[in-house]
C-alpha cells in the first residue's frame, strides 16, 4: 500500500549552524529510513550528505545515525505514517549532514 | 584485500584504498552464501573435476587458464582464510560442502547463518591490520590511473571528505574494484559498484574481455520489502529445503524451459532467470513482475532446524514462510566480463594488475555459484604477490607534471556546476533503467541500439552540463559525477558487446537470435580507440587439462 510520511532531516556542517530540512516522502509499506534517505537525493536534494553500502543487507554497517534520538542502522529501521527525525550521532565528529567521522583514526589521511 | 595482504607478505609497501570504507561495501560483504573449492571434505572431489563443471557452466568460452587457477589455488586459499580465523562450517573435523546447482559434487563451504561475505570480509580486515605495511585509506575515490606509454604510474583520487583531487605516486597498481552491477536498476549490489575496475582500465589502456555477460540472478528477493538481509539470500534456502518456484497463478513452470525443478534446486542460473521472465511476458507473473518462491509445504520446525535466526529477521519483516510465499526474479548480481589479464594478473599496460570480479574470463558466458568469492581469493593473492614483484624491479617513473595536468583536467569536470544541468544521481537512476530494459536479461538489436544512442546522447551533452552542490565536505554530486562518468564508459561497453554478439549464449540472451551459433565459440575483446569502444574476436585461452593439478584428491 502506498502512504506518504515526512522525514525531518539535520542539516549542516561541523563550525556552523544546523537547520531542519523536511521532506515528504511517498513509501510502500516495509521500507527503511534508509529508502527514503535514498530516495530524496534522487528526487528532492541530491546534496544530503548521507553514508550507506550496502542498502539492503545490513552488511556494510556504515548507514548509522540517530532515528527520532536513537542510535540506529538507518537500513533497520521502517517507516510509518509518523513524522520521523534523522539526526547524525551526537558524539561523533560532524562532516556535514549525517555524515560524522565512524571511520578508524587510522583510515583518514 | 587479499591482494594487499599478498603484496605485503612479499615485501611491498601498500596503499588500499576504498570510496567507501574499507572491507564494509563491495560486493564481498554482501555474499551471504558458499564459496567452491575442491577440498574434498564430504565426498571425493579434485581441481581438474571443478574446472570441468566451470568450464559447462561458461558455455565453452572460459579462459582456461584463469578458470584452472581458480581451481587448484581455490583449496589453499579457504585454509588459509581458516587460518587466519573464517569460522567454515564445520561437522567434527571436517568442513562441511553444501551442493548447489552445476557442482557435480558437495562443493561449497559457508559461514552460518548465510554469514559467509561479512565473516570472510571482517577476517581481512583484521589480517590486513596486522601488516604495518599497509596503510588504508577510507573514503578516497580512484577517479583515474595514471598510465603513460603503456606503463601505470600511479592514480588521481577524489578526497570525499573535503572534496580535493589527489595525486598518488605507485610503481604497481592492482584495480580490484569489483564489477558493474549498479548499472542495472534490478541490482542485488552494494551501492559501490559501477564498473570503476573497467572503466578505469580500459582509459589506461589495458584491454576488457566478455563484457556482454552480465549475470542475472534468477531469484532475487523482489517483494515484500525486506532489509536486513542480502536479495539473493534464498539461494540457500533452496540448496537445504527445496521450495517450489510458482508462477503467478501457482503452476511449476521451469519444466516448460528445458530443464527440471520440481522442489529440487537443479536448474542453472540462466534457464531460471529466462524461465521467470518469460512467464511475467507472457501475463503469468507476480504482482511485482515476477515468480512466488513457496516453503508453505516445508514444517515450520523444519525451517527454523536450517535457518534459526534468519527466520526470526524474516518474521521482523512481516514475512511468515510458513503462511505465504515470496515474490522473486531475475536482478543483475555479478559480472562475468572484465578486465583481459595473463596468469599473473597483468594487464597490457605494464604495472596495472587486476583482482576478483574485475578480472574477466575465467567464467565465460556463465558463472558457477560459488566462484565468486574464491577468484577473489586466488586471483587477489596473484595480482598482489605479482604487483610486489614488478614493484621491486621497475624504477620509479614519477612525473609530476603529467599528474597534475591529469588532475586539473578533472578538476574542471567536477568543478564546473551547471545551475541548470541535472543532478548526477538522477542522471544515475535513469542510466540504470534504461540498461535494465534494453540492456538487462533479454535483449533485441533494437533495444541495444537504442541504449547506444542514449548513451552517447548523455556521454556527450549531460556529462558536460552536470550539477554539484557547491560544499566541499562529503559532497556526495562530486563523487555521484566521476561514478556517471565510470558507469557510461562500463554502459558502453557492454551495449558495444552485447550488439556484436548475435547469438545467445549463457548469460546473454538475444530475442532476436534465440539459437547459440557454434561459430562465435569465441571472446570479445575491447579496447579504446580515439576515446571509442572497439570490438574484436578472439580464440578462448585453452587449457592442457592434465596441467590442473590435482593435490587434494582424497
């Protein structure tokens, strides 16, 4: 069944201010935070910075950020009629958007 | 990985580096299934009897040699992995071999439960760590290698953490980027694969091979939505339990297609994926465009006996196997063609090697299941214990002038915003529709000429008026731009090849000639001239088959 939901997104980079981003999402039943994430680069604003693999598999382990303030796989997590805020991890050094640095110290330049 | 690994048991520095991070995208740590290696634990098996099943699968035109290689290297290959801490599945002392379809004997080993491509990937990683040799970098983008009068000398790559081009300076560079399956909107891919390894090659200079055979796997997970798990994951649940493949009004069907099913897991990957398609052509497919996979005949302790865990993350999903069937079809899962190497990995162009699924040939038109992640073993081992080689006797060949003029000349591709062009992903999205209905699992001249014409329509035009965000930190336009530019050249090749080839053989099936024709028992062969794809025939690498060593007979 098709619904629509909204997707209230954390915007902007390390050393200056965030602002709130919505964005109407259309979904199937089953879908993941992660498919609408996807699915607003392609069709609303491709410059969300966002980090996922793997898509499907929750193999890749690299789409995480805070869902609705909780520390979530993006993949994992389904969406519903309710408004769903995306937040990227407090504790992790900000990049830009969700993207914080996860990467092992010793695997940045 | 392995081939990093290799390189740095042999004395080489190593720099690997990954767009995304390393040894967590690809296609490895997506594999939830088997790896095939003659070990010969459950019954007796040898390399030659492997290569032999290889080689039907491939329809006659394997490169041998490659194929051979993967056979006999393949055994070691899964013991060292063991070694270095793969926990195989095991029954007592022995690892247990599962069969699966085109293996005439229990070949495939596994990590439960459907855990293989993450445990294999996670013991590199450690591995990899233990070389302070090694340096990783995450998050840089391979965008070019540098390659000059036929030698590779290094590569320029994207910095996507702050947007900048960078030079490297390599004596060996060894492309194992994996294949191209992003290319197809039906993918069962992670979302870094759009063919950097061919692309990236065939501007250098090397030559590419096979490039028309794109394997389709036939039962990819189409409906309902299922994360957490890998779209190909019922292949295993076919190899323990059967399950009957229905088509939308409940009938088996394979059996009008050639082969046999009937509950059993016998019909080759390619029969499978053109039976499916041809029901939904014909009006008998699912809702979401293709066949049911049903288990409903199977007890539920039965189930949860062979999967445990995976039933519960089924259950999470809203799927009860024990209810109701799965909608299921063909999705692009791997590529057979790929970069033209020699035993060693080499490349025609001196000190660019390639590894894994970016090397072509060894599974000519088809792929058996199960070979995929032991090439990316051997020919990994190979190409690093090579490039180690060569890196010792070349001199360095630095030219910094060259480098750089490379790098500004890409600089004034991704830093020319076009306010009026197009989002590259979006320009990504339509590329992959448009190869998976002219290009996909059924193909027609027609079809392929007119993806030809799109193609250089947006090689020509849009690729020069794209729209990147203008921030530099994760500037996903950026890298979403050089990845278009790598997925048209890949695109175009396999449109190039797959027009030349007018017959049907294995994984590349031509409505327009149904028949394989036993003249083109032959390869194709690709290269660049003045910035185009060009074709020729070549004669498959053929193999002394008393040469395949056979160590591990029991």
């Amino acid at each position: 069944m098709r619904s629509v939901t909204k997707l209230r997104i954390k915007r902007g980079s390390s050393g200056e201010a965030s602002r709130y981003d919505v964005f109407e999402v259309p979904y199937e039943e089953g879908m993941s935070v992660l498919d609408a994430l996807r699915w607003v680069r392609v069709h609303e604003d491709s410059t969300l910075a966002i980090r996922y693999s793997c898509i499907n598999a929750n193999a890749c382990k690299t789409c995480v950020a805070l869902v609705n303030g909780e520390v979530e796989y993006t993949c994992m997590v389904k969406l519903t009629p309710a408004l769903i805020t995306v937040e990227p991890l407090p504790k992790r050094h900000l990049i830009r958007d969700l993207v914080t640095d996860i990467v092992p110290d010793d695997e940045n330049l | 990985m392995y081939a990093a690994i290799a390189a740095a048991r042999a004395g080489a520095t190593v720099l690997l580096v990954d767009k995304g991070q390393i040894g967590r995208g690809g296609a490895t740590v997506m594999a939830q299934m088997t790896v095939a290696a003659a070990l010969a634990e459950e019954e007796p098996d040898s390399a030659a009897l492997h290569l032999e099943d290889t080689i039907k699968a491939g329809r006659g035109i394997c490169n041998e040699e490659l194929a051979g290689l993967v056979c006999a290297e393949g055994p070691k290959r899964i013991r060292e992995m063991e070694e270095w801490g793969t926990r195989w599945a095991r029954e007592g002392d022995r690892i247990k071999q599962a069969m699966a379809p085109g293996h005439s004997v229990k070949r495939c080993c596994y990590v439960d439960f459907l855990n293989t491509g993450p445990a294999v990937a996670a013991t590199l990683r450690r591995k990899i760590a233990e070389f302070p040799k090694i340096r990783r970098i995450s998050n840089l983008a391979v965008v070019e290698v540098l390659a000059r009068d036929g030698r590779a000398m290094g590569a320029i790559a994207l910095d996507l953490r702050n947007g900048q081009l960078l030079t490297i300076d390599a004596r060996a560079v060894v492309l194992a980027a994996g294949g191209l399956t992003k290319l197809y909107a039906r993918n069962s891919a992670s979302a870094n694969m759009g063919g950097e390894a061919y692309a990236l090659a065939l501007w250098a200079g090397a030559e590419l091979v096979d490039m028309e055979f794109v394997q389709f796997f036939p039962i990819g997970h189409l409906a309902p939505r299922l994360v957490g798990m890998d779209p190909i994951m019922w292949d295993p649940f076919r190899y323990k339990l059967g399950g009957k493949l229905l088509n939308g009004q409940f009938e088996e069907f394979i059996d009008r297609y050639g082969s046999t099913d009937f509950g059993q897991y016998n019909a080759t990957r390619d029969i499978a994926a053109y039976a499916i398609l041809k029901e939904v052509e014909a009006g008998r497919g699912t809702q979401h465009g293709g066949a049911y996979l049903d288990f409903r005949h199977i007890r539920e302790n039965d189930l949860r006996a062979a999967f445990g865990p995976v039933i519960d993350r089924l259950l999470a999903n809203g799927i009860d196997l024990s209810r109701m069937p799965v909608e299921v079809g063909p999705m692009a899962h791997y590529h057979m063609g790929g970069i033209r190497v020699d035993m060693n990995m080499r490349t025609r162009i001196e000190g660019l090697y390639a590894a894994g699924e970016a090397v072509g040939g060894s599974n000519g038109a088809n792929r058996l299941s199960g070979n995929a992640i032991t090439e990316a073993f051997v020919f990994g081992e190979r190409a690093g214990c090579a490039a180690a080689d060569y890196a010792k006797v070349s001199g360095r060949d630095r030219d910094q002038k060259f480098a750089e003029a490379n790098a500004t000349q890409l600089d004034h591709f991704s830093g020319n915003s076009d306010d009026n062009g197009i989002a590259p992903i979006a320009l990504q999205t339509e590329l992959q529709k448009l190869m998976w209905e002219l290009a996909g699992p059924f193909r027609t001249g027609e079809k392929l000429t007119a993806a030809q014409a799109r193609i250089t329509e947006i090689k020509n035009t849009q690729l020069r008026h794209l729209r990147f965000g203008s921030e530099r930190q994760f500037n996903l336009d950026v890298q979403d731009g050089f990845e278009l530019r790598v997925m048209v050249t890949a695109a175009e090749a396999v449109v190039h090849a797959a027009l030349a080839r007018t017959e049907s053989r294995g994984a590349h099936q031509r409505e327009d000639f149904p028949l394989t024709d036993y003249q083109l028992i032959k390869n194709q062969v690709l290269e660049l001239r003045d910035g185009e794809v060009v074709c020729r025939w070549a004669q498959p690498v053929r193999l002394d088959r008393s040469q395949v060593e056979k160590p591990f007979e029991q």
